[in-house]
C-alpha cells in the first residue's frame, strides 16, 4: 500500500502542497467567489419577494378600484331607472292630460253637432208642416171649392201630424 | 496499487525546506490537486457572472452554493454563515478530487491520482476541520467548552465515566473523519482495478473464460462505476456534514 510504505519520503510533500492547494482554493474560491454568488442569490431571492409583494399590493388594488367601480356602477344603475321611471311618469301624465283634454274638446264637438241635428229637424219639420198646409189648403181648394184659412189649415195639419 | 503510487515530477532533490530535510517535491499528487483547485476555480467562476436570470453553469453554481447553505444553516444555525467559505471549500475541494480521480484517463496514458485516497491528505483537512472545532471551542467558550463531554442530564455519579466516554469519542472524531473518506475511495478504486484485471486475465484465458468471467466483471465494473461516482459525491458530503455537524458543537455548546 503505497499510502503506507510511501509515508516517510512523501508526507512532508503531501500536507505542504495540500495546504498551499486548499488555501488558494479557500481564499479564491471559498472567500473571494462564494460570497458573490450569494450575494447574487440573496438579491434574486428578495427581487422576487419584492415583485410578488408588489403583484399582491397591485391585486388588492385592483380588487378595491373594482369594488369601487362595482358600488359607482350600481349607483349609476339605480339612479338612470329612477331617471327613468321619473320620466315615464311624467310622459304619462302628460299624454292622460293631453287625452283629457281631446276628449273634452270630442264631447263639446259632438254636443254643438247634436244641436245642430235637432235644430236640424225642428226646422224640416216647419217645412214639412208649411209644405203640408200648402199641399191641404191647395187640395180642398181643388176638391171642395172651399177656401180654406191658412190658420185653420195649418191647425189641421199640425193636429194629424201629431195624431200620426 | 500503482495508482496510488506517489511519483515526484520535479523537485526531488533540491526541494528542501531549508536544511530540516523535509522534502516538498511537487508530485503527481500534487499535480492532481493543483489540477483540482484549476477546475473548481474555473467552476466556480462560471457562477459569479451575477446576473438575475442565470445561465446554466451559474445555475450550477448557485445550486451547490445553496446546497451547502442549507447544510451548514441547519446544522449550525444563522450564526453558521461565517462557516460557509470554509465548508464550501471543504466540500468542492474534496469533491472534485474524488470526481476527477475517476475520469478514465487511463485509455490516454495521463493516470489520473485521486489524492483523497491517501491518509495524509484526508488526515490534514481532518485536522484542519478539528483545529477550527477547537478554535471556535475555547475562543467561544473558554474553559467552559469542557462541558461539552457532559451532556445535558447526566446523573452526577455518572459525569466522570461519561466525560472519559465523550472525550474519546471526541479525539476519535479527526480519525473517523480523515479514514472515512481515504477508505471510501481507495476501497473503490481498488474494487475497480481487481474487476479490470479480471477482464484482462479472463479475456486473455481465452473465449470460455473471457464469456464467463469478462462479461460479468465488465458490467460489474459499468454499475460500480457509477456507484463510485455517487460515493465521490457522498464522501464529499459527509466530510462536509461532519464538520458542520463539529462545528455545531464548538458554537452552540448543546
């Protein structure tokens, strides 16, 4: 084994190199690059803790705006269907008024047309009554040779006329 | 157990740290090691680009970073965070040692030499992780770091045979931690060369043995390769852990 039968004429060798490798190892690599890259993971890891608490913070906010938003939106919304139901109420109104009013312009119209019918009539019937006292005067005359008064006739003539 | 051969490359004779005869020859081994703090170097640097989104090898980088945050953070607790360097180091170190021991370099004539398979190498780091252990202990604690070898709710009449029992337990703790991972990789290492040269000498005993034996030891070798590179990882991770675990003890007394 040459570990043993070796150790006399090489140890000395041996712990001398050992210790000048593992020091340079040490103060190059254990000191001089270890803490950087570190360092480097140190910085990462607190970036990215950084960004995801932003990520939060940006989320809650965005849930608050939205909130905000949502309260805002539903105030809108109730206020338009009152704006609206306002509006409807008054356009009812307006137009019940409105019709009131034609409808009572109708009924003055349709009054002055009915007095105008009767007055109408009335006046037909005195043709029809002078006609007819004529036509009875004319007609004795022609059959009786009697000269018939036109009061008298005209009596006559209004008595059957309400007697038919 | 050629490859666990220590070989000089330059140096031998001249390399002497004064007139003590303490021969420093730069070896294969440390050729290996030098070749290892090269590569973790190299590795490591890919990861310090600091950009917000990674590339891939920063990925890497950052996964094994974090790897052994999370270890030492659980182990030791916040205040373990001055520790990372040194476990990092430990841990890389040891695990680019072991991987790199492994690469079949063989097939291109350059052998490649796991250092962590030799005790000498595994034992300074041990000692290293012990010293800062008992550093931190006494810097920490002072005198009162004793009382780590009477844990919490020991009976009075027992204090005195459990602190014998803790303090070995305690010394033995550099040992178990060096022989650990010297034994996990040379075992393996070894296991591969027996089964290699069961393919060599059963392919070379011709075409009975080499279906009989060739075969089985090849597709052997196929999974404990990969089982070598799961312990090349383990091995790392546990010297790691341990030391963390040690430190633990030095820092939070209980």
């Amino acid at each position: 084994m040459p570990q043993i039968s070796q150790l006399a004429e090489t140890f000395s060798s041996q712990i001398v190199w050992l210790l000048v490798f593992f020091a340079i190892t040490y103060f190059i690599v254990g000191r001089g690059m270890v803490p950087r890259v570190m360092d480097t993971m140190d910085r990462r890891s607190k970036q990215i803790a950084d960004d995801i608490s932003a990520a939060h913070a940006a989320r809650e906010q965005a849930d608050k705006e939205e909130e905000a938003w949502r309260a805002r939106e539903n105030e809108n919304r109730a206020r338009a269907q009152a704006l609206i139901s306002e509006a409807k109420a008054e356009a009812a109104a307006k137009s019940e008024k409105k019709i009131a009013a034609a409808q009572k312009r109708l009924d003055k119209k349709l009054e002055e047309a009915d007095e105008r019918i009767a007055a109408s009539r009335n006046d037909a019937l005195e043709e029809i009554e002078t006609v007819a006292t004529d036509a009875t005067q004319d007609i004795v005359a022609r059959l009786a040779g009697i000269k018939v008064a036109k009061p008298a006739a005209k009596s006559a003539v209004k008595e059957s006329l309400a007697n038919g | 157990m050629y490859q666990f051969t220590i070989k000089p490359l330059f140096g031998t004779e001249e390399w002497e740290l004064g007139s003590t005869g303490v021969n420093i020859a730069f070896t294969n081994s440390a050729l290996w090691m030098m070749i290892t703090t090269i590569v973790v170097i190299a590795f490591v640097q890919m990861g310090t680009k600091q950009q917000m989104i990674p590339g891939r090898w920063q990925v890497a980088v950052e996964s094994l970073t974090s790897f052994i945050d999370n270890l030492v953070q659980s182990s030791i607790g916040a205040q373990g965070r001055k520790y990372i360097p040194y476990v990092f180091t430990l841990f890389i170190f040891i695990l680019f040692g072991n991987l790199l021991g492994l690469l079949p370099l063989g097939v291109l004539g350059v052998h490649p030499f796991t250092f962590t398979s030799h005790f000498t190498v595994t034992g300074v780091l041990a000692v290293i992780s012990f010293s800062i252990v008992l550093l931190v202990g006494f810097w920490k604690h002072g005198f009162k770091f004793f009382t780590l070898f009477v844990p919490h709710g020991t009976p009075i009449f027992m204090a005195p045979l459990i602190a014998v029992v803790e303090f070995i337990s305690f010394m033995v703790r550099p040992f178990s931690l060096a022989l650990r991972l010297f034994v996990a990789m040379m075992a393996g290492h070894i296991l591969l060369e027996v089964l290699a040269s069961f393919v060599v000498s059963g392919g070379l005993a011709g075409l009975g043995f080499g279906a009989i034996v060739s075969l089985p030891s090849m597709l052997l070798m196929i999974v404990i390769c990969a089982l070598e590179l799961l312990v090349a990882g383990i091995q790392a991770y546990v010297f790691a852990l341990l030391t963390a675990l040690y430190i633990n003890d030095a820092e939070n007394l209980h």
